[in-house]
C-alpha cells in the first residue's frame, strides 16, 4: 500500500513516461514563473521548468522551482543554486525541508533568527593538523557569514585599513581561527562593498536631509599628498527630535582655490543631494577667495529663494579669527618659546635622553603625568601645550646638558630664569584663549548660542591685561586688541545672526544681550546696539512667520537631551565665569513682563524654572518648542549654525591617513568614498581614530616591563650623552 504522502506529493508518479513531463513544462508560462522569482534570481538557460496545477500543502514548497532533467523531476532553490531530486514516490521531501528553513540566502530564515549556523568546529592542536597525535578540542559557535562580511567591510572603513589588509598572512590565519568557513574576500571585492555600503548609506541620508528644515555648510580646501585639490563639506544641521547632526556630504577634487571655483562646487554638491534650497548659513575662514564663494552662493540662494535675501550667509570661523589674534601676540614672545621648544625637541631626539630626562623628574619627586611633546609652529594651540607641560619640569631641565656655548644661536640657547617666568605668565595668558576654542569649536554639540558671548569675554580678557603691571603683556594685549578690533571692533559689521543665537538660548534671551553690550561699549552705545539687535530679531520673527504660519504644527516633537559640555574644563576659566555673573545680573533684573503681545514676545519675558536652569538648549526647545512653534522654527536654524570650520578641517586629517605614501593611488571617487562612510558611520555612536599613542599608558607599559626584567637586553647608545 503507497504511503498518504506518496499520494499527494506528486502529479506526476513514476509511472509517468517523459513524453507527458515534456509536454508538461512546454505549457507553462515562463513570465508568471519569472514573477515569482526574488529581483536577483534569474532562471537558468536549457531547463525545462514547469508549474503544478494545484499547489502542494506543505509551505516550504513556495521557496523551490520544479523542472525537469533527463525526463526527471527536480527543484531548484529560488535564492540559491541548490537543487534536489523532486520525485515524492522515489526521493521523499525531508532534504528540501531542511534546506528551505536554513537557507542562508533565504530572507525568510533571518526573519525568523534562523540563517545562523550552529557548528562545533574541531580546532587542531600544536601537532600536525592531519596527524593524530596533535591535541585538538571541540569549539561551539555560532556563525552568520553574511555578517561576518559586512562586519569585516565595517572594519576597514571605520579603522582606515588599505583594502590589501584582508590579503595578509596575519589576517587570514585570524580568520581561520576566529571563523573557518568564512571566504576572505579578494582586495577588489573589498573595495566593490565598500562603494556599495556608501551608497547605501547615502540614500538614508539623502532620506534625513530631505525631512530636515535648513542647513549649515562649513567647507575647507586641502591639497593632498598626490597633488590634487580636495574641497571638503560639511552639513549640519538639527532634526525635528531637536537633534544636532554633522554630516561630511562631499570629499571631492576641486579644480582649483579660486573663489568662484568654491563656489559654484558647493552648488553643485548640494544640488546632487536635492538641498540646494535649504541652505542657511556658510561658515568658512578669512581667506579672499571664500568672499567671492559666498557671495556666488549668495546669489543661487537668493535665485531660490531664502531667508533674509541670503544677506547673512556668510559666516566667519571665530576660531580662525582667534589663532590671528593670538599669534599677533605670542611673536612678541619669540625668543623664550623658541629656546623651550629647542630644549623638548633636545630631549625627544634621543632614547638615552629620555631615560635621563625620567631619571631626573623622579629624583626632583615631581608627580606629573604629563609627558613632554613637541608642537606644530602654526598652530597656538599646540604651542601652548607644548609650553604648560614643559613648565611642570623646569627644574628637570636646569639638571640636563643642553647645547650652549659658541655657535649656538640666541633663540636656541638653554632657557634661563626670565624665560622660565615669561613663559610661566605666557601660559597663565593663553589658556582663556585655549578653553575658548576647544568650547567653540565642537560640532556634536550647539556653539551658536555662544559666540557673542565668547567675542565679549576675549574683550575682557584683553582690556584686563592692557591694564597689567608687565610692560610686555601689556604690549601683547594692545598688540591683540588691534587684530580684535579689525574682526570685531564693529559690531554693526558682524553677522546678526550671532546675536539672535544669544537671544534663543532661554538661559540668556534678549536681557543677557543687552548687559554684555553695555558692558563693552557704554550705556548710550550699548542700548543703541542692543535695540539694533531687537529690532532684527523682531523682523526675523515676523518673516518666519510668513513662512510658516499655515504649517505651525499643532504638538511639539521631544527628542533625547543633547549635552553641550565638551569637557569638564568649560567651567574654569577663558569666560565661563563672565558668563556666570551676566546671568546672575540678567535674574535680577527680569521684571515679571506684562501685556505680551506676540510669540515671540512670550518666549523673551517667560522666566525659566530651577529646573530648566539646568538644561540646555536643544533639551529645553525639545520640551518647549509646541508652545512657541514659530520661534522654535528659529531656533533650529540658527542654532545649528557652526562658528568654526573645525567640522570640515578635521576630515583632512582623515584624509591625509587615507593618503598616505603607502596608498598614494586611491582614485578621488574611493577617497570620498572611505571619507564620507567613514564619517557616517562614526555617528552611530563610534568614537573617531586616535592614531596619537596615549604616552601615559605607553610610561605604565614601560614600567610593567621593568617589574618582569623585559627590557634587559635593551641597550641605548648615545655619545653625546
């Protein structure tokens, strides 16, 4: 007696003659067949396929194709190459069971968890891996090899390894370790998926650009090790969760550092992604050239059509006004930082020195942990760190032999005793100017709201020491104050949009503006300014208000809180507590309001609570924006507005890594490829490369070999020692 399955499994039994099969797949419809089929399965030439009538019960019969092969049936997989005998009276149909729920091609079965191959892999000992006498274990685990690749693809975009890297004897025995039946794909199928990944990441962005409401561009040129001309640009911008975001959106060549050239470039990079009408603000540094761009962007915005005309656009990177500022200063202090900075790069120079310069800080029982390190001459910033970790072992230096005598030049001799306090003031000076950068320069958190009131404590800083009793600092900060006053001395010549960012922070609002006016140019002057800045504030509003009066949304949209506190040290020093006392002034004298007559007029008298005090803006707009839907339209564009082009600056760090002499011959598409993806992908919560090696944690390495006697056999010479 034929078993129940026999019965129904098959319109055609064995018995059948191949004539009759034949005619069978000679009537079915190949295009209803094709339309069955997953976007990437095609079927294959010379094959008789065919389509049953009635449909068999069973539910893993819909993932197979039946077609005939020597007059027999079979199935084929329809999202792999597997095939299986088909006949149900001969074959049975527990094979194609078990392929249908784990098929690693099969959606289906990644759906459900399945797609996951348990194994226990045999793992050789120390002998021979054929011979008997080599140790061996079982190991357990569980292995998805699709993600294994796209694991793999992750890691040589995000940690910056040449696509060669998969080729490696290193690489590949790792993987024969930690995965056996991984294939290692070849350099160029590396290089395929990482083009296909950025493209795919690229279209979810195009996606969270296309919701977004305006955008801010910072952009910066850089010439690379080949030669060419790189433009990068950075989007930023603040998403209806009142979440800040940077987004490097093009890496490309740039036919030249012409103005025009930048900016027609920058047109044409935001037209690609479909925003060119959401521009908002441009933020570049001091160079000419970037003038002549904006003023080309000026006119495609104003074209379009943009807010205020595109008349304030243009933004200046403060942090670039800065280091011009700063430098303007610290030359009249040449000679003493060139004499430290002989003496770190003396004793750097050599190993033998180092343990010289080691031995010598424990004999003097100095506790630092700072470690000494060379700067960059043109960047102040490094100067002075260089300077603040050279001081903590003046003493260390005074015991070292440093190059003196005839022949040696002025400003390379051993720094001395007045050097050592020019340089210990020098320090004392520069860091306010260094916490300001470092606050103003972020682009995970909102500077906006800041930069009026960091220009207001660099002024205050300088008139303080224009008053100091050190003739020397004294003409440093008159020296200083002159390049300020070019940048910043009139106010009516800066970007408006810096004070209304002031005035949408509900920590500061209009009050806060007016005492920081008064207090640098008088009261007459300083009210005048500060109804100046009222008044654009109010025409802004009202702008905004054509523009969205019929969209006002009717609930506000609360996202996560974003901190705005880079580090630990915004609350020591370089203006933080200037900012603490207009605060303090601006409680005082907020009245309780009365009669308020529009939106926005609401948002400038409403008084924080204690517990708002402690939030910061983008979390109180997220919880306050329903209940001021016009001006909080305001504030998602102007507080995304970037003081510095630090964003745009730091990804040719990046580049240069990519570039380098071992991987001159990336093409400009593979550049902007690694770059942009690599960026992308960082912002999911990964921290960026940091190719610096922590010198504390290298000195505790150093001493764990000294306590287990690694370092014996090490020898250094040095015959100058």
């Amino acid at each position: 007696m034929a078993s129940s399955q026999s019965k129904r499994s098959a319109v055609y039994s064995s018995d059948q003659t191949a004539q009759t099969l034949s005619d069978a797949a000679s009537r079915t419809n190949i295009e209803e067949l094709r339309k069955s089929l997953p976007p990437d399965k095609k079927l294959m030439e010379g094959r008789q396929y065919l389509v049953r009538k009635s449909k068999r019960k069973a539910a893993y019969w819909e993932h197979y194709l039946e077609y005939l092969e020597n007059g027999k049936l079979r199935d084929e997989c329809k999202f792999c190459e597997k095939t299986f005998a088909a006949d149900g009276n001969l074959n049975g149909s527990k094979n194609v069971k078990n392929h249908a729920e784990k098929c690693l091609c099969n959606p289906v079965n990644k759906d459900k968890g399945k797609g996951k191959q348990t194994e226990l892999l045999f793992q050789p000992g120390e002998g021979d891996k054929d011979s008997e006498d080599g140790d061996g274990k079982l190991k357990y685990g569980t292995v998805n090899l699709k993600e294994v690749r796209e694991a793999l693809i992750h890691m040589i975009i995000v940690d910056e390894l040449p696509f060669k890297h998969v080729e490696k004897a290193g690489f590949k025995y790792l993987m024969s370790v930690a995965c056996p039946r991984f294939h290692i794909p070849s350099r160029t199928t590396v290089a395929r998926d990482c083009f296909q990944l950025y493209m795919s990441e690229k279209t979810k962005l195009k996606e969270l650009l296309k919701n977004c409401q305006r955008i801010c561009v910072t952009t910066d040129t850089w010439t690379s090790i080949q030669r060419i001309n790189y433009m990068c640009i950075t989007a930023h911008f603040i998403d209806n969760d009142w979440k800040l975001h940077k987004k490097i959106i093009n890496f490309c060549p740039i036919s030249s550092h012409k103005g025009e050239a930048i900016g027609k470039a920058v047109e044409a990079c935001l037209e690609s992604w479909g925003i060119e009408d959401k521009l908002f603000t441009v933020t570049v540094d001091n160079a000419s050239s970037n003038d002549l761009a904006c003023a080309h962007l000026r006119r495609m915005v104003q074209r379009i059509g943009c807010v205020s005309d595109g008349k304030f656009l243009h933004i200046r990177c403060i942090a670039h006004i800065i280091n011009l500022i700063v430098w303007d200063g610290i030359k009249e202090h040449g000679v003493c930082i060139d004499r430290v900075r002989n003496a770190v790069k003396y004793v750097k120079n050599s190993p033998a020195r180092i343990l010289r310069f080691k031995d010598l800080v424990q004999k003097a029982n100095i506790e630092s942990k700072s470690s000494l390190s060379f700067d960059v001459p043109t960047r102040w910033n490094s100067t002075y760190t260089m300077l603040d970790t050279a001081l903590k072992f003046q003493r260390v230096f005074s015991g070292l032999s440093l190059p003196d005598g005839v022949g040696v030049k002025d400003n390379e001799r051993p720094p001395e005793s007045n050097d050592w306090k020019k340089v210990e003031r020098l320090v004392v000076f520069l860091r306010g100017f260094y916490l300001l950068t470092r606050r103003i320069s972020g682009s995970l958190y909102v500077t906006s709201n800041r930069g009026f009131f960091e220009i207001a404590a660099i002024y205050d800083m300088l008139n303080k020491w224009e008053k100091n009793v050190d003739e020397d600092f004294q003409a440093m900060a008159i020296s200083m104050k002159k390049k300020y006053d070019k940048y910043w001395g009139n106010v009516e010549k800066m970007n408006m949009l810096i004070y209304v960012a002031a005035i949408l922070d509900p920590h500061s609002k209009l009050l806060v503006g007016e005492i920081t006016l008064t207090d640098m140019y008088g009261k007459e002057k300083g009210m005048k300014l500060a109804n100046d800045v009222k008044d654009f504030s109010y025409s802004l509003f009202d702008e905004y208000r054509s523009l969205y009066s019929s969209l006002i949304p009717q609930s506000g949209q609360s996202g996560d809180p974003m901190s705005i506190d880079p580090n630990e040290d915004d609350h020591i020093g370089g203006g933080s507590d200037y900012m603490k006392s207009l605060r303090d002034r601006a409680k005082r004298l907020k009245g309780t309001g009365g009669y308020v007559r529009s939106e926005f007029e609401r948002y400038l008298n409403e008084q924080l609570g204690a517990e708002e005090e402690e939030m910061d803006a983008l979390s109180w707009w997220s919880i306050n924006g329903h209940r001021f839907p016009i001006v909080s339209r305001m504030a998602r564009d102007i507080l995304a507005i970037p003081l510095s082009t630090v964003a745009s600056e730091s990804a040719f760090s990046a580049g240069g890594r990519h570039l380098d002499p071992f991987r001159s011959s990336l093409t400009p598409k593979m550049v902007q490829t690694l770059i942009c993806t690599q960026d992308w992908l960082r912002t999911k919560g990964m921290s960026g490369v940091d190719i610096e090696e922590n010198l504390q944690e290298l000195e505790e390495l150093e001493k764990d070999f000294q306590n287990n006697n690694l370092d014996d056999d090490v020898v250094y010479v040095d015959s100058m020692i």
